[in-house]
C-alpha cells in the first residue's frame, strides 16, 4: 500500500494495536529462557507446542464466537500454507536464538529486521523509503543496541552458530512481516491469518523435529522428547501461558497492525519491544536502567515519534488538493 492510501485515523489505529504488540511480545524472551533454562527444554520442541497451543486456542475461541473466519477459499489456502512455513522457520530461528544467544543479543539480532523489512517492503511491496523512514530505521537499530547491551564486546562472544541464527531470525521477520502485509492487502482476516499459519506451523515443526531428530541442535532425539516437560505441571502452565499470552495477543496485534501500516512502519513501532522488556524487568527483577540503556530508549522513542509525525505529515500532503 502506497503512502497515499494511508489516512490519519487508520494511522493512529496501527501505531496503537503495534504499540500493543510491543508490549505483549516484549515477555516472550523472558519465558522462553526460562523454560530453556530452568527445564533444558529443546528449543524447536517448545516452538511447536507454542505455535500448537496458539491454534488450539484461537481455533477455539473463532470457532465459538465467529466460525465465518475460519472459511478460506483454496488460493487463501494455499498461501497461508507458505506463510505457515515461514513462520515455523522464524519461531525456530527466534526461539533457538534466544537459547544460544541469551535475551540481549538475540534481540538485536531478530530487530535487525527493521532495516530488513524497510529495503524488502520497498522491494517487493513498492512502500516508500524516504529520507525519513530511513532515519527511524537507523535510530531504531542504534537504540536497539544500546538498550540490549550489544555493544559489549562480551555479549557477541557466542558461537558462529548462534551469531548466523540471530541474523537470519531477523530475515525471517522482515519476510514475515511482508507476508502479514499482502494478506491484510488481500482482504484476509489478521485473526484467520493467524490462526492458520500457526496450525500450519505447529505441523511443520512437528513433522521437522521428526526428520531433523538429534542432527541439529534444539530438536528432538526420540519422539518421546515432544514430551519432554513429563509431569512437571508448572512447566506446563508457562508453556500454555507463553502461547495464550504474549504470543496470540502479540502476533494477533501486530497483524492486526499491518492492515493500517506499511510492513516497515509496523516493524519499526514493535523495536520498542526491548523498551519494554527492561521496564518489566525494572519492575519484577529490580533491574536498574544503566544511562546507555536510557539514551538507547530515548533513541527508539525517538526514531517511533519521528516516524508517527513524518507519515502524518506526508499522507496529508499527499491527500490535499
């Protein structure tokens, strides 16, 4: 969707269901590392019960309230089937990140996305790439360093593995923001976008950890790993909470996001994901800001508030006569 197309009031409804993404996601990394850490639970094994749990329970909350979203024509299907994939590659790039990189550098490294989805969004989506967009990205990016503590040499001392899995999440994002933004331009549901490519995921993954079993890491190496968590119930309730949680609502915001956004913009207003993992930790973990890490907040607030008043401005110039 081009610029022009864009108007104020759709505008603001985006920033907010993004921003309210942002605000979801941001705990997805403190659970999964609590459950890779505290129960050594593989990493792919946790992306497919995560993906399943979503489609268990959106399947049932659409099913109950608006079955009509559940209809898709055999071209939707098919689609979505592709967009499954994806997101199956993401959640598992995104999840074995965190457990091979820890919360701060697998987040700059998934939120290198933004200047991923900008160049892609440009690319295949004919968006804008302004002057103005390209400096909410850098500021964004550099925030995003600053407030994960990348720039400490010491955080990218993990292996080339875990380097080359954080930089491809962030590919795998910005794809799957593009692929959010041409369903939404399709006249596609977010919800039944969303409940769909998470089935499709939890079946890839599924069908992955069994092909893949013991020759990468974060698979499985018997079957019976898919239950891995045996009778540790608390285990289980973080689990469902991780899925019912801050991943239906975030993913389901921010594709709800992409149906007044552009795929860049959208993606840029969720990097205030960090933001809002260290105001949460500050809150239950009594973790203080250091200065670098306000000034890296301070940036990405910077590059969001910039970015709100450059579309503004340019869809009303755009719009008058």
């Amino acid at each position: 969707m081009s610029n022009s197309s864009l108007h104020p009031n759709h505008l603001t409804r985006g920033y907010l269901a993004a921003l309210a993404s942002a605000g979801f996601l941001s705990t997805t990394a403190i659970f999964i590392r609590y459950l890779t850490q505290t129960y050594n639970l593989p990493a792919l094994v946790l992306a497919c019960w995560r993906d399943f749990l979503v489609a268990g329970c959106l399947l049932v909350i659409l099913g109950v309230a608006k079955p009509h979203l559940l209809r898709i024509s055999r071209k939707q299907f098919k689609y979505l089937l592709v967009y499954g994939l994806l997101l199956a590659i993401f959640n598992s790039l995104w999840t074995l990140s965190v457990s091979l990189n820890g919360a701060a550098v697998s987040t700059v490294l998934a939120y290198c996305s933004a200047g991923f989805t900008a160049l892609l969004g440009w690319w295949f989506l004919s968006e804008d790439l302004g002057w103005g967009k390209l400096l909410a990205v850098l500021l964004s990016l550099a925030g995003c360093v600053l407030v994960s503590g990348a720039y400490n040499a010491n955080a990218w001392s993990s292996n080339v593995l875990g380097i080359l899995t954080g930089i491809f999440s962030g590919l795998a994002y910005a794809v799957y923001t593009l692929l959010g933004r041409k369903a939404s331009q399709d006249g596609l549901n977010p919800w039944t976008t969303l409940v769909y490519i998470f089935a499709f995921a939890a079946i890839f993954l599924f069908v992955g950890n069994l092909v893949l079993a013991g020759r990468i890491p974060g698979a499985i190496t018997v079957p019976g790993d898919f239950l891995w968590l045996g009778n540790r119930v608390n285990g289980w309730v973080i689990l469902f909470l991780l899925a019912a949680g801050p991943t239906l609502a975030g993913f389901g915001l921010y594709n709800v996001s992409l149906v007044d956004l552009p795929s860049s913009v959208a993606n840029l207003v969720v990097t205030l994901e960090p933001v809002f993992t260290a105001a949460i930790a500050y809150v239950l973990l009594k973790e203080r800001f250091t200065f670098i890490q306000i000034s890296g907040s301070l940036l990405i607030l910077t590059g969001v508030v910039f970015l709100k008043v450059y579309e503004d401005r340019l869809s009303k110039s755009l719009s008058s006569p």
